[in-house]
C-alpha cells in the first residue's frame, strides 16, 4: 500500500493535462465542465454501490474514478484561468480548518487534549460546523435560512429527505414517526381521489404522488433511515427476485408475456419462498 499520496496525485493531475493538450484524446478535449456533470455522479453513485457491497477491491478503483473527475473539472476551469486543481486543495484544506475549531486552533494548529474548545460529541461537531458555515454564508451576502444552500442537482429524494432535515431541526416537524404514518395515509386518500376521478387530473396527480413521496421522506427521516440508501435495496430485491422468477419460468418451459396476472402472481410469491429457503431474507 503506497504511503505518499503527492507523488502519484501529481501524476495523475499530469496525464489529465496532456490528454486535454494538443496531442491527447479527442473526446477528453471535447468534454465541458456541463458535459462532466453526468460522470460526477455516475461515478459518486459506483462509489456508494462499492461501500454498500462492501467490496474494498471496487471501492480502490471507485475511490482513483472519483478522484479523476475532480481532476478533470480543475483542468477544464484551469484552461479558463478560473481556478486549478491546487486551488481547489487548498479551498478544501481551509475550509475543513475553519469548519473544525473543535480539532484545529486559528492557526491551523491541533489543540490539545484537554481543550474546552474540543467538541464532546458527535452532535456538538456537527453543530460548530453549521455554525460556521452559517458565518461564512453571511459573510459574503448569502441568505441564512434553514433551507438555504441546499445543493438542486441533488436527487429528489434525498433532497426531501434534506430540507425535512433542516425544517425539523428548525422545529418544524412532527412529535412522532407515526404521527408521519397518519400523514402518509391522508396523502395516499387525496392521491385515491385523483385516480378514482373518471377525469383523471395528470397535474393534481403528479402534485399528491409528489406529496406522498415527500411525507414517506420525511418518515425516513424520523426513523433514522437514509431514503436512498432504503429504496436502492429495495431495487435491489425487486431485480433480484423477479430475475429469479423469470428464469424459473423460462426453464419450465414456458414465456413471461403468456402467463396471466394471477399466474405471475403465484411465481413470484413461489420466487420469494425459495429465496427465503435459500438464505437470508429479500
């Protein structure tokens, strides 16, 4: 395992350049900083699926891809004169010693052991850092609101699992998850009303599904469960068991597109016995 990160960072910020200088890649010199936006998270999210399948193997290879379109994005904005990859280190490194005054002093020294100004916990970290951030945010004109910025590229879920974060912690919220669990009910009865309307409303419909999913966000929340996190397992053993189904079905002899509803019904409910027969449960 190497030890000193400069050497091949350095690298790495090298090749980079060259293959958007004259001699390098067609496609690396095409790209835009719009055009990297799409890889930015394609590779955030392989990450995440890596750490989730705790497979550290991936997770190396994820780690370098990650860096790599950070790198990328300096050297776009460094070929504007807007910033370069140096730049963007020493922001970071800054701002994670000013975030921390719990860890480091004004002068970027480590306070000691015994320092009243250390954070006690977890909690106490997170609320210095808020506060900092809200100064810094003031300091140069931005709105400090509760909900201010909030990141809009975020995935919509998340993001309402983020602003139903920031108005709780405002005291806007409910006592108790199953107060959210009766909110959940009247949404999905408005969302009843829209889809048993013989003129189906696709405006209203759109707005109560959105509502819905929202207070369910918010539910996560209570429950101290992170709603991306939830739903991809979920997706996880929707694939997973309705490809278990399918290749039953096939090596039987017989098409998923013949079957009837209440058909596919019996073999899923056959595929999710198996699978609990199998090993741990989907």
């Amino acid at each position: 395992m190497s030890t000193a990160p400069g050497p091949a960072f350095a690298r790495l910020v090298q090749i980079m350049a060259t293959l958007r200088g004259p001699d390098g890649c067609p496609w690396d010199r095409e790209q835009t900083l719009e055009s990297l936006t799409h890889f930015v998270l394609e590779e955030a999210y392989e990450v995440v699926d890596a750490v989730e399948r705790g497979d550290l193997d991936a997770l190396r290879e994820e780690v370098g891809d990650h860096i790599f379109e950070g790198v990328f994005l300096a050297q776009v904005a460094s070929e504007t004169g807007a910033f370069n990859v140096a730049d963007a280190l020493q922001a970071i490194g800054d701002k994670l010693v000013r975030r921390h005054p719990h860890v480091f002093q004004s002068d970027g020294r480590v306070h000691d052991a015994e320092s009243r100004k250390r954070a006690p916990s977890a909690d106490a970290a997170l609320a210095r850092w808020d506060e900092q951030k809200a100064t810094e945010r003031a300091a140069v004109g931005k709105t400090s609101g509760a909900l201010a910025g909030l990141p809009k590229g975020l995935p919509a879920l998340l993001q309402a699992y983020k602003l139903s974060k920031r108005a709780g912690a405002a005291g806007f919220d409910w006592v108790l998850a199953s107060d959210v669990v009766l909110k959940i009910e009247e949404e999905v009865r408005e969302l009843r009303e829209v889809v048993g309307d013989e003129t189906l409303d696709p405006t209203r419909a759109e707005e109560e599904m959105g509502d819905l999913l929202f207070t369910i966000a918010n539910l996560s929340r209570k429950l101290a469960i992170e709603p991306e996190a939830a739903l991809r397992k979920a997706n996880e053993k929707f694939a997973s068991r309705f490809t278990a189904m399918e290749a039953w079905i096939r090596t039987s002899g017989r098409r998923l597109e013949d079957l009837t509803l209440e058909q596919l019904e019996e073999e899923w409910q056959a595929a999710k016995a198996r699978q609990r027969e199998a090993g741990p449960r989907l």
